[in-house]
C-alpha cells in the first residue's frame, strides 16, 4: 500500500513539472526543453556544412544521439505519467514529441534522414504557451494597442513562418542536395526565406522536378503570408476603436502622461490621479 502511495506521489510531481506550465517547476522545465531543443536543432545545423561535419563528424553525432535519449526518455515519462495516454499519444503534441526521436533511429537503416530531426522545431509551438502580453504607450494609441493586442499572434505567425522555411529548407537541402546549390541547411533555409518573401534572387535555384514543386508552393504561399500581419493588426484596431475612449492623465507629482483610461494611479512614481470633475 506505502508502495502504491508512493508510486502515486512520484506520478503526480512528475506531472505537475512536464505538464503544468503555469507552476515554477514547470515553467522551468520548460526553459529547459526549449533550450535542449534549440541546441539540437543547432546540431544539425552544423552537420550539414561540410566543412564542420568533416572535423567534427563524431562529436556532433554523439551529441545528436544524446538529444535524442533525453527526448525518448521524457516521451516515455509523458506517456506513463499521463492520466488519459492514448490522448496524449494521438494529439497534436504526442505525434510531434514522437516524430522528434524518430529520424534518430531510422538512420541506423536508412542513410539521409537523420536531417528530418529538424521536424523537432516543431517542439518549439509548445513555448507559445507562455508567451504574455505587455502594456501601452505613445501618442499613437490605437496602433500601439493594436499591436499589443495582437502580438502574441503576430509572434505565433511569425514563429510558424520560420518553422515552416526551416522544415522545407530541409526537405529542399535532402531533394536538391549540394549539386543544386543547396550545400548546407542554413543555406537551404535562406533560399526558403528568399523565396517565400517573394524576393527570388535566383542565386539557388531547384532542377528537380520534386524541388521545382516545392518551390511553386513556397511561392504561392508567400503571398497570402504577407496578408496575415495585416489583417490582424487592422482587425484589433477596429476592435480597439469600438471599446472606451483612450484619455491621457498627468501626474501631477512627475508629469509623467499615462495613455490608460481606466488607471488610477502613475505608471512612473505611483501618485493617485485625481478623479476629473463631475
């Protein structure tokens, strides 16, 4: 009975630091992943460049299969703390943190996709969870909170978008290889940027029928990307319009101006603003 009771303790703390990220630990835990993700990602990054893969072919792939066992051993973890498994298995979180440490292995049979570990960037939407809003400020009031109240959005958006160059800079970099152009990911993935933006040097340019494909949608993309900013930076102005007019109020104490209607007090030296005349 201790046993069990003590089994149980160990699966609720365990929980409590993997899944709740609005505790300390859990929040620190998920510093933590972020920073083991990104170091991964960097990886294979660095073994892509010829240059660096030839001197440090060894170190960077025993740093890759390290990744990969703390990433196999905390999927596991999430699966046996996990109240309802077969959810967390099958959603969204579930496949991504199991295509993370798939690639690893399959290169052990298959020569070339250990570069589809890039797919662990995906891991990167969990850090959108913690992402807060902050104040106001400036004579451009409107734009000012549009843009607060929109920047988690934005930064969502703008965060896909580099996950989406970078996965397909690295399917590119795996079609075209370095015959093409496409010598390393990095230069892989600023192709993608070049052409998503619709800029389209023509420095690198795909041969491959599969990679001719992939750039024709990167393209098409790149033009409904350009709208989404601004769309919703526009739509939080309307809105922002439609609620209470934004007045200044002057401290008195510092003639500090706060652009927030409903403050009572300074931003700057905490003095309480007088209520205006009836």
């Amino acid at each position: 009975m201790v046993q069990i009771m003590k089994n149980k303790d160990w699966k609720v703390e365990w929980y409590t630091i993997i899944f709740r990220h609005d505790t300390k630990k859990g929040r620190l835990f998920d510093e933590i992943l972020l920073v083991i993700i990104l170091l991964s990602v960097t990886v294979v990054f660095l073994d892509s460049m010829k240059s660096i893969h030839e001197r440090y072919r060894w170190l960077l792939l025993s740093l890759e299969w390290l990744f990969t066992f703390l990433f196999t051993i905390e999927y596991f973890i999430r699966i046996i703390i996990s109240p309802r498994k077969k959810k967390y298995i099958f959603s969204f979180y579930g496949v991504i943190d199991l295509l993370s440490i798939i690639p690893t292995y399959l290169s052990l049979i298959f020569a070339g996709t250990q570069f589809l570990i890039i797919i662990r960037i995906l891991r990167l939407f969990r850090v959108f969870r913690i992402l807060k809003l902050v104040r106001f400020t400036s004579a451009s009031i409107y734009l000012i909170h549009a843009l607060q109240h929109s920047r988690e959005k934005i930064m969502v958006f703008f965060g896909s978008v580099l996950i989406t160059v970078t996965i397909l800079g690295t399917i590119m970099y795996i079609v075209e290889g370095p015959d093409s152009g496409f010598v390393s990911i990095p230069t892989s993935i600023y192709w993608a940027i070049v052409t998503i933006t619709t800029v389209g040097f023509g420095d690198i340019t795909p041969v491959t029928p599969l990679g001719q494909v992939i750039a024709s949608i990167l393209m098409l993309t790149g033009y409904a990307i350009i709208a989404v900013p601004t769309g919703i930076i526009t739509s939080e102005m309307t809105r922002d319009k439609s609620r209470k007019p934004v007045h200044s109020k002057e401290c008195r104490q510092c003639n500090t101006v706060t652009y927030v209607h409903d403050a009572n007090y300074c931003i700057n030296c905490g003095e309480k603003f007088e209520k205006p005349a009836p």
